[in-house]
C-alpha cells in the first residue's frame, strides 16, 4: 500500500471519498493511504452516514488531520468497516505508546468523553473506502472534542507512524491471503 503526506491544505467537505480520488488528485494508483491537513465541513449532499443524514449532524471542525484510504477491488461493506476498525485501533495504539489513554467506541476514539476522531467507510464500484479525521485543534466543532494538540503531536510526523503501521498491517493481510490453500 503506497503512502503519501500531503503537504499542501485541504479542507474536506466529503467529495474526496470518491473512486480513485489518490490516484486523480495525487497519482497513487492501487491501494494507498493519503494523509493531509485542512478544515471539515460535510454538507448533506456529500454525507455518506445516513445516520448522520436522518439527524442533519453537523460534521465540521477548523483544523483536521484527515486519512483518505483506497483499496481495490471492493469485496464488501464488512471488509470495509473492518479495515476502517484497524486503522482507527492501529492510531489508538500509537497514542496509548505515547502515554494517551484513549478509548476506542466502534470507528471513533474518545478522551475523557471528548471526541477525537470521525471516520467512516463504504464501498464503491472499483474500491473500497475509508475517511478518518482527527482534530488537530478544537476549534469549529458542534460536539465537545480533544484534538492531536492537546497530547503535544507533531502531526506531519504523528499521520507518518499512522500511515506506516497500517500499509504494513494490510500488506500482511494482504500477503496472508496469498498463501492460504482453499478448502
């Protein structure tokens, strides 16, 4: 799985969970994770969470680190939400290394019932997708939120660990299923 950190600012509002939206905007063709900074502003037209859809949820903040995941070809919504699982408790484990007890409810982690993260997966035509935001700072958002500055992160560095630790792990999967015989 290709990695790439994203140097320049790029506000999400959601239209970039689409297929192939590393390869069109940042020529990483196949499986990749790309990371990037910039505010959060789902509007309803771009929301993919019909939960957050029926409840007119607002899904915003000033400053996010955002992870933008592709993976090909799509298998399901289950194999989606799972690896959108791993990554979400491969960061929770990063940040338990470095002395932060988070808990991890579902796809979001929390401190102290602040939220830190949002995230979501689904499944496209030619891949499977997954969004996974983190606050880097509090500001703008509508629920009560911890962000990657209270615990003191440099985030270009902190969206490096993250993205090497989760190409690895789906490498791994990836590799497993390789050599594994049919019954």
């Amino acid at each position: 799985m290709q990695t790439k950190f994203v140097e320049n600012k790029i506000n999400y509002d959601g239209s970039q969970l689409r297929p192939l939206y590393s390869y069109v905007n940042h020529k990483l063709a196949g499986d990749s994770i790309v990371a990037f900074e910039g505010s959060c502003n789902v509007s309803l037209d771009h929301m993919v969470d019909m939960e957050d859809m029926v409840v007119k949820a607002e899904i915003k903040s000033d400053h996010m680190l955002h992870f933008i995941v592709e993976m090909f070809p799509p298998v399901n919504l289950v194999a989606a939400v799972s690896l959108q699982r791993l990554l979400v408790a491969i960061t929770q484990n990063i940040l338990l290394r470095s002395g932060h007890n988070l808990q991890r409810r579902g796809d979001d982690l929390y401190w102290s019932e602040k939220k830190l993260s949002i995230s979501i997966a689904s499944c496209s035509s030619v891949s499977n997708m997954i969004h996974f935001g983190l606050n880097i700072e509090n500001k703008g958002t509508p629920v009560p939120t911890c962000c990657l500055k209270d615990f003191g992160l440099d985030t270009k560095a902190f969206a490096g660990l993250v993205m090497s630790e989760f190409s690895a792990e789906y490498s791994s999967i990836v590799e497993a299923t390789q050599k594994v015989k049919p019954l």
